[in-house]
C-alpha cells in the first residue's frame, strides 16, 4: 500500500491542531492534517462556548493565555482573517473562603501584565446582575470574552493550506504504527499517511489515540449542558459571569441568554446528548444567584451539550512522549483549549522545528506527572462546584 508521506502527521482538526498545522506548516514542514468528521471544529471546539480568559492562579496557564487572547486580538490586522474575538469581559464572583486566594493571583495577573480589576460585590452589579449574597467580592477582566470557534479553526487551517499543509477529513485512525525508519504509520481503514512526527490533538478522543500507539493518556471526555433561553429575552450585553463557589454562569448570545453548571457525578464518556433532568439542579444553584433565569423562557433547539477533554488535574498534557520523542501531545486542554490554542500551536511547532520548547517552562505539564502519581488542579479561578440537591423549583417554563 503507498502512502503519502509528510514531516508531521497531525491527528483531530479542532482549534489545537488547526494552530498546530499553521504553525508547523510556517517552520516550513510538511504537515498533514487528519480529522474522522467531514469538516473542521466538529467535536469539542465546535460544541464550546468559545470563551477567552487570561484569570488564572498559574503563572503559566496566564501567560499563556494572555499572549493567545493577545494574537486572537490581532488576528484580523495581522492575518486578514476575522475569528469574531469580543471582548466582553469575564466577571468572576468568589465567596468569603476563596477571596484571599484570588486576590492573591490578581497580582500574578498583574505581573503579566493583564488587566484585572478587583471590585465589590455592588460594583460587580453594576456590570452584571446577581444575588450578591454570600459574595465577598469580584474580579472583572474586559479584554476576556468569546470568539467563533468555526470561524477561529477555519481561519488557521486556511493559513496552514496557503503554506501546503494538507487537511483530509473522513479519516478515522484506527491503527498507529511505529515503523523501522522511526517514523510512524497512521491508517484508516484502507488509508495510511505517515510522518516522522505525530501530533495528537485528538480532544476527547485523545486517550484512545494514544492507546493505539501504546500510550497511556489520562484524558476523558466529560459533558457540559449548554442551557439557553428563548430570543428576545435580553435586550443588553451580559459578560459571561460565574459564581465561583459552585461554578454557575450566565453570558448572553445575542438577544438570549445561555447558562449551565458542571453536573458533580457526571460520568466521563462521549455523551453529547443535553442533560435536561439536570436542569433542575442547575435551577437550584441559580435560585439565590441569578433568579431572573427562574422567569425566562427557554429554547430548546438552541441548547446543546458538548464535551470537555479532562485529566485529572484539570490542566493540559504538552510535550514529547518520554520513551518516544517524536510523539507529541496537546491534549487534555480541559475547557480552556481555544483559550490557549494560539500560542500552544506555536510551543508545538518550536517543540518539532527546534527540538525543544523555549519560550516556556512548559516541564509540568508533561505526561509524566501523572505517571509519577502527581498532578494538580491549577485552574485557580473556579472552586470545586457544590452539589446541588434537585427539588422543585418553580418559574422553569421549557
């Protein structure tokens, strides 16, 4: 069977690898692009929220996210393409037993240079409306929002293509082979393509990609329920603003509202279907925060669910495999993949061309630390949400 062969076999067209294929495909690499779907962004990136934050406790996940919020910004001027970046703003309210701690990682914010203002909780009301019970205050960033998570990937791979990178849908890997040469096989059915490097963006599917090439990757697909009211509801830009004691938010979309919080015994699997009994639960949470939800109509065909790519510390894996250098991964962005996704495309393709990441410390977040029985949550600007006990809340009209 011949095969086309290429310098780096990128595996999943979401936005990680479209920045991976662009970056890569700059270095002046041969660079493939291989997706199971007909059409870019139609897993985990499609399905987001598509939203920008440079608010983290990490200095990493900051930094890099402050530069990719940054190039996002700029795309536009700098490439000609518009990624529809807005920047409305995330607005973070935090309870007594957290405060100290945020406003410990303002100041490491800060120190990158991003710009985040610590109010109270009534000038926190002025930008959103809330409950302000049991808040001990808010940060507030307005140059986080959101992006078109289509326009966004389709951008990239258009800018990977114009550099002869090659895309090719319809492609799902189903063998991965390390070959004599030190390269690797990547098939599909009766298809193959192979490359001296392998980049596995896979998203939620990432785990099992890596199995196929006898890796073990602790990277689960997790749903998340996107709850959204009836058009015509809002008549006014609402910042994506999170309860961080139990990780409820609210942001607007268009002239509707969308919200949600994380399920706490939601299992991990590929589960795209909207979770409509755990409305009730998300209700409960909104009850005392966000009431008004409780009297708006919702729009069903305009809810939908979509997966997060976990790990157990919540944080990306990046980097080389250890016992197989031309493996790299990108994976396991946990809800902050498109976030990132620009300068994670770059680190990947300096990783490859040079053979090493400089322009970061990126050491932690390599597999290795789950391997070595490690890993930590550095999410740091949401707490672990409280379990919601479903009763009967009234106002909910579907």
């Amino acid at each position: 069977m011949t095969r086309q062969k290429y310098d780096v076999v990128v595996i999943g067209a979401g936005v990680l690898g479209a920045s991976s294929a662009f970056h890569l495909a700059e270095r002046g690499l041969r660079v493939a692009v291989v997706e199971a779907r007909t059409g870019y962004a139609e897993g985990s990136t499609g399905l987001s929220l598509a939203s920008v934050r440079a608010q983290w406790a990490d200095p990493l996940n900051i930094e890099l996210s402050w530069r990719s919020i940054q190039r996002w910004r700029d795309f536009e001027k700098t490439y000609g393409f518009d990624v529809g970046y807005l920047p409305n703003g995330y607005l973070l309210l935090f309870p007594e037993d957290t405060w100290a701690r945020q406003l410990e990682a303002v100041e490491t914010q800060r120190s990158f240079g991003v710009p985040v203002e610590v109010l109270t909780p009534e000038e926190a009301q002025a930008i959103s409306s809330f409950e302000s019970g049991g808040i001990a205050g808010a940060t507030w960033c307005p140059t986080d929002g959101q992006l078109d998570p289509h326009g966004a990937t389709g951008a990239l791979l258009e800018l990977a293509k114009r550099r002869a990178a090659k895309v090719i849908y319809r492609f799902p890997v189903d063998r991965i082979e390390a070959q004599p040469d030190g390269s690797w096989l990547v098939g599909a059915a009766d298809r193959a393509v192979s490359g001296e490097y392998v980049v596995n963006t896979a998203g939620g599917w990432a785990g099992e990609v890596g199995a196929l090439a006898g890796f073990e990757l602790p990277v689960v697909p997790v749903r998340h329920n996107v709850y959204a009211t009836a058009a015509g509801t809002v008549d006014k830009l609402v910042p994506l603003t999170i309860d961080c004691g139990r990780s409820l938010w609210v942001r607007s979309e268009g002239s509707r509202l969308l919200f949600g919080a994380p399920r706490p015994d939601e299992p991990g699997g590929f589960n795209t279907q909207l979770d409509w009994e755990w409305l009730e639960g998300v209700m409960t949470l909104a009850a005392d925060r966000f009431p008004f939800l409780l009297d708006l109509p919702l729009d069903r065909s305009a809810s939908w669910a979509g997966p997060y790519e976990n790990t157990p510390d919540h944080d990306a894996i990046l980097g080389p495999e250890p016992s197989a250098p031309t493996w790299i991964n990108l994976c396991g962005l946990s809800g902050h993949g498109i976030m990132q996704a620009p300068e994670l495309g770059r680190v990947v393709a300096e990783q490859v061309a040079d053979g090493a990441i400089t322009s970061y410390d990126a050491t932690r977040l390599s597999v290795e630390r789950f391997r070595d029985g490690g890993g930590r949550d550095t999410s740091g600007a949401e707490s672990a949400p409280i379990v919601a006990t479903p009763g009967r809340v009234t106002g909910i009209r579907t």
